[in-house]
C-alpha cells in the first residue's frame, strides 16, 4: 500500500528534533529544575500527545495545556505524565478536569471554590500571577490575600505559582527583573505566612533563551522545544526546527491557451500558452496564509496563480515542462537545491513564526518521522 495520504496533502514533523529539543532544555537548566514542556494550541499545530509523548521520554517532567478538552485528549491517547492545564476555562468544568488527573491552574476564588466542592480528597492546584502582561492571572497586589482565601477552602494543596512574563526580543533587561521582583515577592510573602510554594514557574521560552536567574525551581519552555525561535533571538544552545515540511501532489494539469473573449473576467491573466497545475490544498487548510507566492515542483520554483480557493490551489508549471500528476509540490520545505523556509512564508504573511504550523488546518495530516522514518 501507498505511504502517500488519500488526499496527498501533509505536515512533516522531526521528532528527532522535538526530543534534541527537550534534551538541549535539560541540559541548559540543570537536572534538578522541572521541565513544563508546553504542547498548548495542538502542540504548536505539531500535534499535543505526539509531541508530548516525546518531550516526557526524553526529559519533561509535565506537560502543560491551555485547553482543558486538550488535556482530556491527551489523557484519552495514552499519556500518562501529570498535565497542568493553563486558565482556559470556566468553573462549572471542574470535575471533568478532576476526572482526567489534570491540574487546574487558578485564577480567581470562584474558581477555587469549584475545585474545593468537585474535588473528593486533596486536590493540587496552581496558582497563576499576572506579572505585566495584563491578561489572566490574579493582580499582583491581591495575589497573597487571594491564595491565602484559596487554601482555607478545603481539599486544595497549592503545587505552585506560575505566570507568563511579558519580553520582547532585544528588550531592557531591568523589565524582566522587574517582573520576577513581583513574581518572587508573592512566594517570599506567602511563604512568610506558613504557606509553602513547592513550584515556582515564571520562564517560558523568552526568559529560558534571555535570562538564566529567572529559572528558579521549574520552567515551561513552549516554542523553543519545537525549534522556533524569532529573529535577534540567540539561542544558548543547538535548537533544531520540528517543522520538516508542508508538502501536497500535481492532482489535474491542463493547458491553456490566452482568452479573446471576456478576458477581463478571467480569474487570473493568461496572455501567453500555460501549462496549470491544480493541487488538493486551499484555504480551508490554511494555504492563503501559507504559501510564499510559489511552490518547488521537480526542484524548480513554480508561481501561485490567483488566490487558494477553498480545497485547490493553480500553479503556473509552465518552467516545469516535465511536471506530471502525481509529482510532490512542496509548499514549505526544501526539495532538490532549493527551499521555501517557514521564516519565509511568515514573513510574507505578517505571521509569527510560532503561527505557521498552527494555522495548517486540521484536515492536513500530521506525519511524524524519526530516522526519517514514518511513525
């Protein structure tokens, strides 16, 4: 049987580069800080439990989502290892997460005391702090007086405190001290009340790659664990790109011929003979956002024609005279000597390059190699 899809259309994932990854973060932060490997918004689009499953065999001690149906998933595919769940929710989903053996990070006591009433025994929750960023996450300046109200609910064991500081790339320095000043000072004042904070979690990928004296006891790389870093930022050390390829295949050619008539209502000029090329890929996929105006086909540059229609996409294979149905059409990725970088369609696109891999639809699937084998 064919290794190729039905619909030949698929995202290629390294998972040799995910576990490099997550192997790179260990070695940067030490063997006694916890490693929180982000896997929120479907694993970056890579795929939540494929990705999560390789970053906990080679040295993750959580996993962390920022949906609680994720989470569930994830739990529903095998995956064992504790999972908190980012503030995504609304209270009433308690006891599903409950259900699942994942921990809730809170954000209010409202959803304090929902934990506390579905919860049957102790429950281990975290605490998010807003920091800066000015997004979820309880007030700095009411953050003790609200934990405190949250461990006299019963049930509730606090497992740690976590926030996501705000940095820009290249940005000042003091910012970031400024922002673990307000995050240690909450556990420094809780802890002078008799309240322990075992996990303290303020670094995620910007401060891992900036700031070393932010990592504190835990971190919780996202991006970086998928190779993706932004431009200005310097890794401290070897990352490599998850991201293989966004690949598809020559389904229909047809030669046209320029039209006299009605020309001008023609979805696209034709003022020369051209060879078409149609390819199962649109915009339900994506493709209007990901895609650098051309595609490689024979290891030769072929132009986009007009815009991705929902489920194809024209390309002009024109230059491509030897180009046949069946052949691979690389949208993203390198084929013979030439390629089109992930950099290059988000730059086209006014992307961040963590967006590329989460704006290729769910139809697409996901092939994952190692050993550039199939898994």
């Amino acid at each position: 049987m064919t290794t190729i899809p039905l619909r030949p259309t698929m995202l290629e994932v390294d998972l040799d580069a995910a576990a490099d990854n997550v192997r790179a973060v260990r070695r940067l932060v030490g063997p006694e800080r916890k490693i929180f490997a982000v896997v929120k918004a479907d694993g970056y689009g890579f795929g939540a439990a494929e990705m999560g499953a390789v970053f906990v065999r080679n040295g993750a001690d959580y996993l962390a989502v920022a949906d609680l149906t994720e989470g569930i998933r994830m739990r529903q595919r095998g995956i064992t290892a504790p999972i908190l769940v980012y503030p995504n929710s609304l209270p009433v989903a308690a006891a599903d997460a409950l259900a699942h053996g994942l921990v809730p990070t809170l954000v209010d006591l409202d959803s304090a005391r929902a934990y506390s009433e579905a919860a049957a025994g102790p429950c281990e929750v975290f605490v998010k702090v807003d920091v800066g960023l000015e997004r979820l996450g309880v007030p700095t300046e009411q953050a003790v007086k609200t934990i405190l109200a949250m461990m006299e609910l019963p049930h509730l064991r606090l497992g740690g405190i976590c926030a996501h500081p705000h940095a820009e790339v290249g940005g000042d320095p003091a910012y970031a001290d400024w922002q673990l000043g307000r995050f240690t000072g909450v556990i420094d004042e809780l802890e002078a009340r008799g309240v322990p904070v075992p996990v303290r979690l303020l670094a995620a990928t910007p401060f891992v790659l900036r700031f070393p004296h932010t990592y504190l006891n835990a971190v919780d790389p996202g991006r970086m664990l998928y190779g993706i870093t932004f431009p200005g930022e310097t890794p401290p050390v070897p990352l490599r790109p998850a991201f293989l390829a966004l690949t598809t295949r020559v389904i229909a050619l047809k030669e046209l011929s320029p039209r006299d008539r009605f020309a001008e209502m023609a979805p696209f000029p034709v003022t020369a003979p051209m060879r078409l090329g149609v390819v199962p890929m649109g915009s339900a996929d994506g493709l209007r956002w990901l895609h650098a105006g051309h595609v490689l086909v024979r290891g030769q540059s072929a132009p986009v024609i007009g815009s991705p229609s929902l489920e194809h996409t024209r390309i002009d294979l024109t230059s491509v005279p030897a180009a046949a149905v069946g052949d691979e059409v690389v949208i993203i990725g390198r084929q013979g000597g030439l390629e089109i970088s992930p950099a290059e369609v988000a730059s086209r696109h006014g992307l961040g390059l963590h967006h590329v891999a989460t704006t290729v639809g769910p139809r697409v699937p996901r092939v994952y190699l190692s050993g550039r084998a199939t898994v």
